[in-house]
C-alpha cells in the first residue's frame, strides 16, 4: 500500500469541529474486516445494501464490498421521522435487487423493528453492523477473484417515476472514468489537489467524484453530508477555505444557495482562492447563477475563471463532458424562436435570447452523437437532437431489465448501423466539439406544436416575484380537453394572502407571456419541501406532475384558467 498513513477521507460532523479521519492503513485494515465479515455469511456475487448515513463508516463498508466481490448497493437511510415516505423507493431497490445483507451502522439497525413495522421485506432481510466488527477479522480475508467485466455495484437512478432501475457499473467503468476524469479535472500532477464536497454519497456524483475519485488519484478530501450543507451553505464554503481546497461544486442551486443564505459577515472570514476548479453539473447550468456567484465572492478571492460546467450521468458511469481548466464557461445567447424549432441560431443585439453554457467537450476515449430521435440519425450541424454516447465508461445496463436495456444501452444509427450507443434521454447539441445541453427529451413542454424547455419557462416564473423560492419551481403540460396546456407550480415563502397570491399569479402570467408567448392554464403556490427534488437537487418534474393530479402536494393557493365568459379562478 501507498501512503499507509495519508489521511484520505476527513468527514466533517455538523458539530462543525475538527474533521474526523481515517489514514489509508486504518480504512484498509476497516474494509478487510468488514469483508471477511461479509464474506463469511453471503457468496461473492450477491448483493449488499448499504444503509449507513454520510461518513467513514460509509467509506468503509462500500470499499469493503470491493474487496469482498459483493455487489454493492448504496441507498440513502431512511429518516425515521419520515418512514411513509421514503420507505416507497428503498423497497422498489430491495424488491429489484434482491439484496442478500444489509451493512448499517448501529444507529440505524437500532431502528430496525421500526422499519419492519411498515416494511416487513426489509425488516425480514440479514443485518451486519459495521461498526461492531473486531477488527482482527481482517486476518481471515482473501483478496477477491474480480475481473473488470464484474459488476462492482448497482447505481439507483434517481428517476421520479415507476420501478428504480439499478445501473450496472463494472470495475472496468469505474477505471475508466476515473482515470479521464483525472485528466480532465487536472488532478494528475498535482500534489496540492484537494476536494471538498457535500454531495450524497448515494449517486455516481457524490460516490464516484467525491469519494472513490480521491482514493484513485491519491489526494485528500473533506467531506460532509448533503443536510450539512442544506442547513447551513456556508458550511461548504467555509470547509473549502479552512483545508485550501483546489476542486468542489455541485448542482447549479447550491452555487445559488451560497448566494442566497451566506451573510456578508461570514463571507469576511472566507478565503476562496485556492479554489481553481468549482465543477457545475447535474442539473440546467445557468449562466446568471455563475456570475451572481462570482460577484458575490470575488472579494473572498474566487475567480469567474474556476467555473467548470460538466456533463455526466450514471448510465455512463459519471462524466461524459467537461471544459478546459481555468478557461471559464462557454456562453451563447441563442435566438428562442430558433431554439423552440431545435435549430441553433446565435440571437441578434435585443432579441429575445435564451442562454446557453456548453458543458465542455467529450471525455478522451468516447463519441458523442447528436441524433434524430425519431430517425435515429445524426442531425446537420446547427441542430439540436438527442444526445448518445458510447465508450468504455457505457454500463452494460439496468439490472434485471433486458427490455429497457436494450432500448437504452444499444441503440445503433439507422444509415450507418454505428453502435452499440447510450441514448442518454438528453436534448442537446455540439459546437465544434463543446457540448451544450439544452433540456430532457421526455420533460419537454409541446403546446400548439411549439417545442419549449421547461427550465427556461421556470426561470422566467420564479425571477417574477420575490416570494416565490429560488430553484423550486416546475414547469411542465397538462391534457386539457385533449390538448396541451402549461402548468406552473412554485413553491412560495410563507402563506399569501388574496392580494399576495394575485399580484404572484398576475407576475407568473405576464413573465411567461412576455418570455415565451404562452398562457399560462393553472398555477399551484405550494409550501416549501412541497416541490419533489431529488437527493442531490434534481427537480422531479414527471413526480410534481403526478403529485399534483393525484392531489398530494401541499398548495397554499391557486388559480386556474378561467372557461370563456366565466369569472377568474382563484383560491
């Protein structure tokens, strides 16, 4: 082993004190206990989930399945106040992958009854606490018999409707991943590297970039979990400037939290110039957030240049795009007529402009293609289509899911019969060889056969009024009568009252109108959390969507459309 006493993973507790760490020796001699452990009671092969909360012992027992040939399964723990809730998604992963253990820490066994109370499959599965194991089990592990093609853990895609499906991540994806993504984030070389992140270690950006990335490159990271961060953002900011971080980021909203929620007092205190790359990815990157937050910070020493829009996804592993280091973001204003018929056309001096930020060029090793959908072939330059990509960093598919894998995983170009692709569900289009995404195929809004992006119609619906909360707002269609009409439903600060809710209502309309040249039909003001995101941020328009049909969101007020001839509807 290499540095045996480098401390590589430090977690930062809430309690804001002094990092607890854990040396390589110590998280080696953790995962061979853990492993021996686990092998003792299930074959190489099965399936363990993983249910420990952000930390080292998270760290460890996920290295652990490594190092046992068991297929890890990582899920979020249930949060005992909010059973009900998020019981429904972790049993769709325990009923699809069959898990034969569960890892936990002895916290969340504790709550083990509690559990099979309200989810008796899960309470009838076999427990092993991680955190209870005599660590001179180490003495009976055998290091595994692994090759790349195995599969070295099962990624629950974060989608917001029907059975979760679990990407195949092999060995060889992992080290092919991490390897361009060691070339492209400038970590190869570079002594002084340091990460900090809050991201949930659940999902590829949070695994894979925060926490399996450090342990390939060989640098430290300071990490902390995604509640830390949501509760209080300066937290991130302050993690970056006490341990001189050079690499961080996360989804656009955190950078827009940072501006919203850290006081100017605390950012007296914050040296951010060592932060040389601060990665935006996982959801729309606007262009408005990076320099809000660039202007914000400038005077704590960041520097617009850090910013590092990326693209990635767990179906390919995590990164498929990024930028040049210390090159700043590529920014186009795009003509909106144009853009609504997907065709590129640059937007003249005082036109109406949508933005858009190219998310960097493709990874060494892999083809990134714009294709027809419908066709299923690449679209002349200029035009928008579906984005494909294959490579080594491709999973092999979803598990126990032949069908959807076939349709996702090998897709082949119609004129050329080139392939297997990735068909990443991703509307978008290249310049030269610089990726700009502009929204998901299946989010997008068709009303009187004009093709609008939901992320561009939410900005516009939340920059109306200050009332209504920042990142928390979707757009999406309903069937009325059998056509397409524009819902709008924004979580909202507080309670308006009547005057309230119809000046918020009255600046949505004109907004939408103005911007995009459509009626809005029904507009729901819901109560903060209403809006369903997911762990890392993610709007889950399809589930608000549903939410909102089947009556389950929490509206504080409403309006809808009134019919011809009939009063304005308001509650």
């Amino acid at each position: 082993m290499e540095h045996p006493d480098f401390p590589t993973f430090r977690f930062l507790d809430e309690d804001e004190g002094l990092p607890l760490v854990m040396t390589n020796a110590e998280l080696d001699l953790r995962a061979r206990a853990i492993a021996a452990t686990l092998r003792a009671r299930v074959p190489a092969g099965e399936r363990a989930l993983i249910v420990c909360p952000p930390g080292l012992d998270y760290v460890a027992s996920f290295v652990a399945s490594l190092y046992a040939g068991v297929i890890a399964v990582p899920v979020y723990p249930p949060n005992p106040v909010h059973l009900k809730r998020a019981l429904p998604r972790l049993l769709g992963i325990v009923k699809d992958a069959e898990p034969a253990i569960v890892l936990a820490t002895a916290s969340i066994a504790s709550i083990g009854g509690q559990l099979a109370e309200y989810a008796p499959k899960l309470g009838a599965l076999s427990w092993q606490t991680v955190d209870t194991i005599d660590m001179s089990a180490a003495e009976g592990w055998k290091p595994p018999t692994s090759s790349g093609s195995d599969i070295a853990f099962l990624q629950y895609t974060s989608g917001s409707t029907g059975r979760p499906k679990g990407v195949m991540v092999s060995h060889a994806n992992l080290l092919h991943n991490m390897e361009v993504t060691n070339q492209v984030f400038g970590f190869r070389g570079r002594p002084d590297s340091h990460l900090v992140i809050w991201l949930p270690p659940y999902h590829d950006m949070g695994l894979i970039g925060g926490l399996l990335q450090p342990a390939y490159g060989a640098f430290p990271v300071t990490f902390m979990s995604p509640m830390a961060f949501l509760k209080r953002p300066a937290r991130w900011l302050r993690a970056i400037s006490d341990s001189r971080a050079t690499v961080s980021g996360g989804p656009n909203f955190a950078y827009d939290l940072c501006v919203e929620k850290v006081s100017a007092a605390e950012r007296e205190s914050l040296d951010l110039s060592s932060w040389r790359l601060a990665f935006n990815g996982a959801e729309p990157v606007r262009a408005e957030t990076m320099e809000r937050f660039a202007r914000t910070f400038e005077s704590c020493g960041f520097r617009r240049k850090a910013f590092f829009p990326c693209y990635g996804l767990a179906e390919a592993t995590l990164l498929t795009a990024g930028g040049e280091l210390l090159a700043g973001p590529t920014v186009r204003r795009l003509q909106a007529d144009a853009l609504a018929d997907h065709i590129v056309v640059d937007a003249p001096p005082g036109g109406a402009a949508r933005t858009g930020v190219g998310c960097g060029r493709s990874v060494p090793g892999q083809d990134v293609a714009i294709v027809d959908p419908e066709t299923r072939i690449r679209v002349a330059a200029g035009q928008i289509g579906e984005i494909w990509v294959s490579g080594p960093s491709i999973a092999s598919g979803y598990w126990q899911s032949p069908e959807e894998t076939s349709a996702v995983f090998s897709a082949h170009l119609a004129d050329t019969a080139d392939g297997p692709y990735l068909r990443t569900g991703d509307l978008g289009f290249l310049d030269g060889t610089e990726l700009f995404v502009t929204g998901r195929r299946k989010d997008l809004i068709i009303i009187a056969g004009r093709n609008h992006y939901p992320q561009d119609i939410e900005q516009s619906a939340e920059r109306s009024d200050s009332a209504l909360r920042p990142g928390c707002g979707v757009a999406c269609s309903l069937d009325v009568d059998n056509e397409e009409r524009l819902l709008i439903v924004h979580e909202v600060v507080g309670k308006p009252d009547p005057t309230a809710t119809d000046r918020i209502v009255s600046s949505i309309r004109a907004a939408v109108a103005a911007d995009h040249d459509l009626p809005v039909h029904e507009i729901a003001l819901v109560a903060r959390g209403a809006v369903p995101k997911t762990s890392s941020g993610k709007l889950q328009r399809a589930a608000c969507r549903a939410d909102f049909l089947a009556g389950r969101l929490r509206i504080v007020a409403s309006w809808s459309l009134p019919s011809p001839g009939t009063p304005d509807a308001g509650t």
